[in-house]
C-alpha cells in the first residue's frame, strides 16, 4: 500500500489493552519484525510488566511503502487467551 494517508492503526497508541508499534525499514520483513517488537514492548510497558508468560498475538498490521523505498509497518498486539 503506498503511504498517503495518516497511519490506520494509530488510533490504538493510547488503548490500555493492546500494545501498538510502528516500524520503518528498507526491508518489508524488517520492518514488520521491527513494528511487532515495538507493539510487545509497548503492550508490556502497558501493562507494567519486565517479562510475560502468557503469549503475545498480532491483532492488526498494516504495512506502506513511502516515495523513497523504505517500508514503514505498523503492529497491534494483544495477550492471547488461550495461554
């Protein structure tokens, strides 16, 4: 998807029950790995905690390709339930 708009899932930053991460690479997998990492960490500061035993799952991602090349991955994650 070519970036033109204002980040979709941006929106969830501030929602105390998911984790959101935001990741930009030259790389698309990077990018998206760069973006999960940030939802975890994000979700974990959330929620006060250095380490979960619980699993973490990837709710929404959405992923641009700016003008210049680089990829840009937005992540939203969640605790699964089923742990």
């Amino acid at each position: 998807m070519q970036k033109d708009a204002p980040l979709e899932l941006a929106k969830y930053k501030d929602d105390k029950n998911v984790g959101y991460g935001l990741g930009s690479s030259r790389d698309e997998s990077m990018a998206r790995r760069m973006a999960n990492l940030n939802a975890s960490a994000d979700l974990m500061k959330k929620l006060g905690k250095t380490q979960l035993t619980a699993g973490i799952e990837i709710v929404d991602e959405k992923l641009y390709q700016n003008p210049d090349g680089t990829y840009e991955a937005e992540a939203v994650v969640k605790i699964n339930k089923q742990w």
